[in-house]
C-alpha cells in the first residue's frame, strides 16, 4: 500500500535518487532548479510517497517572489519512480500538495510543465503572461493556479527566489598559522 507523508530530513538521499531515476542529471539545468538551488523548500510543504519502505514519489513547494510584491508557491519537482507512473499517484501528491498550500494560507502557485496535464488541477498560463522564469522557459509553459482569486492580478517580472536559504556549514576552526611556523614545523618532521 502507497502512502503519503511530509518528507523528513532522512529522505534526502532517497528523494535526490528518485529525482535522478525520474529525471536524471538533467534536472540541475532546468529553469526552476535555478530558483531553488540554495533554498530551503516551504516548510510543511514537501511530501513523499512510499510504499513498504521505499519512496515512489515526491513534490516540493518554494517560496517565491512572482514580480515585485506578490508572493506565490513554486511547485516541483513533481516526481513519480518509473515503475508507478500512470496510475495516479502524480494527481495524489498535487492534490495533497495543493491542499496543504491552501490550507497553510498561501495564495497561489506557479509551476512549470505541460498544461494538458496540470490543467485538471486548475493551472493555466492565463495568469502569467507578465511573469518571468530564469533561463529559457517557454512562456506556454510557466502554469499558475490561484488558491485565492486576484491573487496574481498585476503579477509582473521576474520570478525569483523568497525563501529561507539553505544554512552553510560553516568550516571548522582552523588557528591561523604563519608561514614560517609551516616551515619550521615541515623541516622539525
């Protein structure tokens, strides 16, 4: 039995491996990565589907500016394991994510990806002719759903990262050393 759930901080390596089955290296130069690459995704909105253990699917939400002063969700990827595709579980997990958007408060959402498929969910490119992704992404395909109406009204520009960014790790402390004690230490060896 397939079940849906928040992504925990353990299924990173499984969600990067199915993302590399589903969609392979390259998914890093898609115009959406360009928006998420450093970024955390929203919070309580990134889900994934397993079955016995195993993950079979995963979407993931991101906080974004769609033009200046509008906010809006970025969806994807949206990712289904080969092996599972074609019998729904896609249309669970953008359902699930929808609903959770809308139930955390958020106005609208934006995607990029084909509008047979997505349209069934409401998307459409009525709303983002104005609207901006990074790269070279077809205009056709930059989708928006309003989970409030207007919320996109006047939408225009760029659309770009608003999230949290991922936090660095910091480096280890390292005392500085002066280069004649390098020496002296090498030549002492």
């Amino acid at each position: 039995m397939i079940s849906i759930r928040n992504e925990k901080t353990t299924d990173v390596a499984a969600r990067e491996h199915l993302l590399d089955v589903a969609y392979g290296r390259v998914r890093f130069a898609k115009p959406s990565e360009q928006i998420r690459r450093d970024r955390q995704a929203a919070e309580g909105l990134s889900l994934v589907a397993t079955e016995n253990g195993r993950m079979v699917g995963t979407v993931r939400l991101w906080h974004v500016a769609a033009g200046e002063g509008v906010s809006a969700l970025l969806l994807g990827p949206l990712a289904v394991h080969p092996g599972y595709r074609c019998k729904g579980l896609g249309a669970q997990l953008m359902q699930r994510a929808i609903r959770n958007a809308r139930m955390r408060g958020h106005k609208a959402v934006l995607l990029v990806g084909d509008a047979d498929y997505y349209g069934r969910f409401g998307f459409s490119a009525e709303k983002t002719g104005n609207l901006a992704m990074p790269g070279d992404c077809p205009a056709h395909r930059l989708l928006a759903l309003e989970l409030a109406e207007g919320a996109l009204d006047g939408a225009r520009g760029a659309i770009v990262a608003a999230g949290k960014p991922v936090p660095s790790r910091r480096p280890r402390f390292i005392p500085a050393i002066a280069v004649e004690d390098l020496v002296r230490v090498s030549h002492a060896a």
